[in-house]
C-alpha cells in the first residue's frame, strides 16, 4: 500500500464518527413519533406552565393548549421555566408560553400537541406526537 492509499483509507476512518453522531442525532429527533402515545393530565392543573413528562400544559385566562417538552435544537427535554419563559437545560434555547422561539440555538417553535377532554372525566388526553 503506498502513502497515497493509506491516506484515503484513513480520510475514511475520520468520516466514521461524523456519519454515527448524524446517525443518532436523527434518531434522536425522531424517536417516538412513529407509536402515537396519550398523556392523562388533570383538568385540574395549576394556571401558567405545568410539566407532565413529555408534554407542557400551559393555561392562560382559561384557555388550554400543550405543547412537546423536547427541544427543537437537540431533542434535550425541557422541564424548566423562568418568569413565564421555557428554558431548555442543554444550550439555552428559550420559548415563550405558546411555543414560539425566542432565543437559539433553536430557530423553531415547539410543537403544538392535539389533546381532548375526557367526556367522563373532563380531564385532558393529550397525544404525544405533533399536529
């Protein structure tokens, strides 16, 4: 094998970890939106942002909607606000109550997620995969 051969083989093995971290970001990303999946919430849950694993249920003046707790930047879960913002722990990306990015590195909102109420109950469903 001659030094030319040897490099090329080598500029393949550097490519390797590149392919697999595209590889599991991707994964990442997509992990559960193929299995549709309902999250109960109490209809009964406190005014402005609560946390239900992977759903943000938000309540303004008597109007309801919830929004995917993963960031769009990474995937990293969000569990954290500040005055009335969502904080993603990972990079700092930062959404305001309706989902809207207001702060990268994320440039898109987070998903709005479909929900009904439970006609005995009056509790939320919520589906876990977007609109």
């Amino acid at each position: 094998m001659d030094r030319r051969d040897a490099l090329k083989n080598m500029a393949y093995f550097l490519w390797l970890p590149f392919v697999w971290l595209i590889y599991k970001m991707e994964g990442r990303q997509n992990a559960g939106r193929d299995r549709d999946s309902i999250i109960h919430v109490s209809k009964d849950f406190p005014e402005g942002i609560t946390f239900f694993d992977s759903v943000i249920a938000c309540r303004q003046n008597k109007k309801v909607h919830f929004l995917s707790s993963t960031c769009t930047h990474l995937g990293c879960r969000i569990q954290k606000e500040e005055a009335g913002i969502l904080v993603c722990p990972c990079h700092g990306s930062r959404y305001d109550i309706s989902g809207k990015n207001i702060k990268g590195p994320a440039v898109q909102a987070l998903e709005i997620l479909a929900y009904r109420k439970d006609p005995k109950t009056g509790d939320y469903l919520v589906e876990t995969h977007a609109l």
